[in-house]
C-alpha cells in the first residue's frame, strides 16, 4: 500500500502548528499571534497546459501580533524531487494571493530521503532587467542533524527525527531516542499515537533492531527505562491487536466469497445470493468477479 505522504505531513504540522514553527523559524515565531487560528480549505489547482491538478496541503489563517490583518501561512510538503518545484511554489502563491488578498506567507518542508541543494526563489529576468524575484521559506529535512533535535521537547521534533539526517547503523539509537522524547512530552494518547504512527511509517526497525533495541532500553536508569520499555510493550499490544483485528475482517470476507461463489455454481441468481446473505447485488457482483 503507498503511503500518503502528504496526509501524514499535514495531519502531524495541523496538529503541532506551533510546535512546527517555533521549531524551525524561531524569529517568525515572535510575530504570529497564534490566540488567533484556523484552518481553511484545501484549495484544487488545475494547470491546464499539463492536465494536472494540485492540491495545497496546508493554510493557516492567523495575524501578527499587534496587527489588525489577517495573514496566510501556506505550507507545502514535497516528498519527492521536482525541478520546477520553485515554479509551482510561486504560482500557489499568485492564486493564493487572488483569491484571499491577504499577505501571505509561503514554506516549503523537503521531505524525500536524497540531500540536495534546494532553491528557494524563482525568478523571471531579462538581460536588461529582473521582472520577478520570489522567495519561499524552507525546511530540509535531511539536511538536519538529527541528534540535535533529541534535547527538545517538541512533539514534531520527536516525530521529524525519523526523516532527518541518520545513518544505517543509528537507527536503534535512532528509535529509542525518540522513545525518551515521546515519555517525555507526556501527550495524551491520541496525539501520541499520532507521532508513533509518524515515526514507524518512516523508520520500522527490523526483528533483530527491535531486540538491540529492547537490550539497550534495558540499561536505562530504571525510572526511565520501566516509562520506555511500558511505551514499547503497548505499542506491541496495538500493533498485534490490529492485526488479528484485519485478519479477521479478511478472513470473513474470503469465507463470504466462498460462500457467494458457490452459490452461484448451483445456479442462483444475484438477486437470490443478495437476499439470502443481506448482501446488495452490487456487493454480491464484486464478489463473483
């Protein structure tokens, strides 16, 4: 199954939007009023020339303190490497700016797994004379040390770990880092389930790297190691429960197109299958496909 990477972004920086500015642009931190906050509607882009669409990930309506106007924060996950991407920043922010009229402030957060040297301007320009020079706000998210991040209590620092700059052979340090953070933060359950469930989409240790994990747990001091190791044992708990949980749904649902398929080998009709097993005809016709 492919991963929504853009969902994940948006869902976890929706949740900690303080949080995500505070920690990575301190200085814009000390002018948003962030008493005042809403999230608005996903705004659809067509590029008509290329037959696409666009989807913005993320608007904030907010203000600056001591202001009366409302400002934009639009921000913009890439999970993948775009040469135009700069291009495609500037016309967000032309449409964004026609519809709404307000200022508006543009980031974008470079998720994927390569270092680059990403741009953070497009610019139109003539021998004779710069037309355009627009600039965008950015996050590169590879290019952060990771264990620079591990002293803050910041829950999208915690979570952000899994896609900043680690090696092979930190991945165990990696996860039991994050592991303090999160007992740590102590969140409620929603939002930390929220982070746990950010962090393993990018970084799923193997078998082997879950029991290094578990030994070196094991000596931590013993107040922190009994909070981290209760973590690891209930997050182990959900994860088993959740798969009996799918299993069942599919086996249930290979016993129904058993039963439905040879139903129909005895000659009955879709209609006769629908009203014997509370199936709609529609459900029943999937199930003979």
């Amino acid at each position: 199954m492919s991963i929504d990477h853009d969902r994940l972004f948006k869902e976890l920086i929706q949740t900690f939007f303080e949080e995500f500015i505070v920690l990575f642009f301190p200085a814009m931190h000390e002018h948003i009023d962030f008493q005042h906050l809403s999230f608005l509607s996903e705004e659809l882009f067509t590029d008509v020339t290329a037959g696409e669409k666009y989807r913005v990930d993320l608007l904030v309506e907010t203000k600056l303190k001591g202001e009366d106007g409302l400002v934009i924060v639009h921000i913009e996950n890439q999970s993948y490497v775009q040469p135009s991407f700069p291009e495609r920043m500037f016309i967000y922010f032309s449409r964004l700016f026609e519809k709404y009229r307000k200022n508006i402030v543009p980031i974008a957060v470079f998720s994927y797994d390569t270092i680059r040297d990403e741009p953070s301007t497009f610019t139109l320009q003539f021998p004779f004379g710069r037309v355009l020079d627009f600039r965008f706000f950015t996050v590169e998210l590879r290019k952060q040390n990771w264990r620079n991040y591990i002293r803050q209590d910041n829950p999208i620092a915690a979570a952000l770990l899994s896609k900043m700059g680690y090696t092979e052979s930190e991945r165990v340090e990696l996860k039991k880092q994050f592991l303090r953070m999160l007992v740590r933060l102590e969140l409620d359950e929603a939002k930390q389930r929220l982070l746990f469930g950010f962090f393993e989409t990018y970084v799923k240790l193997s078998d082997e790297e879950e029991r290094r994990l578990r030994s070196e747990v094991n000596e931590m001091e013993t107040k922190e190691k009994d909070k981290v190791m209760e973590l690891i044992i209930s997050y182990e708990q959900k994860a088993l429960e959740k798969g009996r949980e799918e299993g069942m749904k599919q086996g249930i649902k290979q016993g129904m197109k058993r039963l439905v398929q040879t139903m129909a080998k005895k000659g009955m009709s879709v209609k006769d299958i629908a009203n014997v097993t509370d199936l709609s005809e529609e459900e029943v016709e999937r199930l003979l496909e």
